[in-house]
C-alpha cells in the first residue's frame, strides 16, 4: 500500500482522532524507527483563537523538559503547510483501558506495579512544577512490556514549585471572599498565580476531581491530580469507576451536577476482591475535601507500594516540593522489562 508522507515520515493507519485531531503510526523515512504523530490541521489551527495555537506550543515546551521512563517522549515538531504534528514515542500495547476491560479487573500485584509507575511519573511532573489535568484509564497507554506511559499532555499547565502556598491559602482556594480579599485571582504581573492554584476546569468529569466542577473557584493543580490517580487505581482494582452506582443518575457523567453531589456525599465502598490493604490508600486519596487529600509523597511512602520502593525513590527521599534537584528515575533503556 502506498504511504503519505510527513516531512521525513511516512504515516500509516489511524489509531485514534477526536476533536477534528488525529493520531497515526509513521515511520522515519531514513532510521526505519516507528513512531505516533498528533496531527492538527492548520488551517483548524489559525481559524480557531490565538490560545489554541499557543496551547499546541504550550504542550510542546512542556514535553521537551521531560524525561522518565513512565511518561510520552516527544521526537519533534513537524510543521508543513497543512499540518502541524507532534512526533511521540509510539506505545505499542494501547490504552491502559482497553487492557483493564479485557482483564475485567487487575489483580493486587498486578495493579500495584502499574499504579507504582503513574505514582513515579506523576510525583516527577510535580516536581518539576507541571500539573496533568487529564489522567485518566484512556490517556495512560502501555508499552510493549506493559509499563505505563502517561500521555497528552493537551490540557497540562506549569507553576513554580518554589512557591509554597501558605496554610491559609492552600485551604482556602475554593473560598470565593478568601481569594477576592487576596486578589489570588489576578495572578501577578505575568499573570501567573500563587503556587500550584489554577483556574481552568479540565479533565472528564469521571476523573476530575470535585473541587474542579462544583464550583468556578480556584484550585490547587496537584491535588487534583492525585484525585485522578486515585480513580485510576480503584478502577485498575475493582473493574469500574467509582461512584457509579446512583440510582438517580444511572448515566454517570452525563449529568455532572448529580455525580458530584452523589460524591460528596456518598462514602466509598469496594468490590470483595479489593484488598484492605489497597482500600486503606484509596480512603487517603479518594476524599472529596482537597485539604484533608494525601498528596503524591504521602502515596509514594504508603506501605502497599513498598515492594516499588525502588521506582519512587526519587520521590521519598525527598522531604519537601521545593527540593527539585536533578533526581530524575532511570530512563527507559535502563529498565528492565517488567519493572
């Protein structure tokens, strides 16, 4: 069959599109190397707003500052008349979805390596002053040994993880007065805001945390990430999303305001085949309240992940966000299969 060229790729089948924006294996002309190239169409590109086009560079400069063994390698930026594309590590064993629905559930061990991994890569974004705001089962592809990958880095945002947020602000950024009083809105003079709080609701609503669409209110980036980890593991674990069962709102996320006060006021409950041991970590994730939310190094030191005390070491020995040193985990040609 004949292929249609990309700059110095040749692209194949489509594997997944959405939003007009499509994903296709391609071939390095020259190296032979696959690879998975994000194409947006330019002239979708310049008809929508500026920021549209300033997210696409946004994503970009975000994905060239990375480099974990659990997390999408960026090639390059290919941009020809029509197309711009983003060149990615191509992940060959597909969403972590579909491997999760073909299995029904994970099983302890097997859940507890994956979860070990998106807990090293996720702990290393915020490390690095990046929020995801995306995680979820479908954004999270294996590779070929089955070792997580996290990708589309679309709706992912930077702070300054130097900035610690005081006490007072951290809890309080759903506040309306707090934060009006405090002009934490109005960010500072680049238009950035205090530490990790955001403004901008992302993610599918399955996944996001409550915080992120009760309220129009501010938001600190990372515990929301932790809340999407913690739905990730519980359906890793259980075979299902949480908080699905309201008999008052059978359709799950299609009516938002219903599933997030079934949230808040429903406690989780478990499958039988969830362990007490796993239930325990998902009690410290899963609450709705961000303040009383573990965050990634409380998840890192759980004893259920003590057998992946190697691939979080980065993390615990850490003490505080603000020591940021270097201490990137190995890279992917120095892990061993199945690590």
């Amino acid at each position: 069959r004949g292929y249609i060229r990309f700059g110095e790729y040749l692209l194949g089948q489509t594997v997944s599109e959405a939003d007009g924006v499509k994903v296709k294996i391609a071939w390095h002309r020259d190296i032979g190397m696959q690879f998975a190239i994000r194409l947006y169409r330019r002239k979708e590109v310049n008809k929508a707003f500026e920021s549209d086009r300033w997210k696409i560079y946004r994503e970009v400069a975000i994905q060239r500052e990375l480099n974990h063994p659990n997390i999408q390698r960026l090639h390059e930026l290919v941009e020809t008349e029509k197309f711009t594309g983003l060149v990615l590590e191509y992940t060959s064993g597909g969403q972590l979805f579909e491997y999760v629905l073909n299995h029904r559930y994970l099983k302890d061990s097997a859940a507890r390596r994956l979860f070990a991994q998106l807990v090293s890569a996720v702990g290393y974004l915020h490390l690095k002053g990046i929020v995801h705001r995306n995680l979820k089962l479908e954004t999270l592809q294996l590779d070929r040994n089955q070792n997580v990958i996290v990708t589309c880095f679309d709706m992912a945002n930077t702070f300054d993880p130097k900035d610690e947020l005081s006490e007072e602000i951290e809890y309080n950024p759903g506040n309306r007065e707090f934060v009006q009083r405090l002009k934490l809105a109005q960010g500072d003079k680049n238009g950035s805001l205090r530490g990790d709080l955001m403004q901008t609701s992302c993610g599918s609503p399955c996944y996001a945390a409550p915080e992120l669409v009760v309220s129009d209110n501010l938001y600190t980036g990372r515990k929301a990430d932790i809340w999407s980890c913690g739905v990730i593991l519980y359906a890793m674990l259980a075979g299902h999303l949480p908080f699905d069962d309201d008999p008052a709102n059978p359709e799950g996320d299609n009516n938002i305001i219903l599933l997030y006060k079934y949230i808040i006021s429903t406690p989780l409950t478990f499958p039988e085949n969830v362990t007490p041991h796993s239930r325990d970590l998902l009690r410290r994730i899963l609450v709705p309240d961000p303040r009383k939310r573990c965050d990634i190094l409380e998840i890192a030191r759980h004893s259920w992940l003590r057998d992946y005390a190697h691939v979080l070491k980065f993390l615990t020995s850490t003490t505080t966000t603000k020591d940021i040193a270097d201490m990137i985990p190995l890279r992917k040609d120095e892990i061993r299969p199945g690590m």
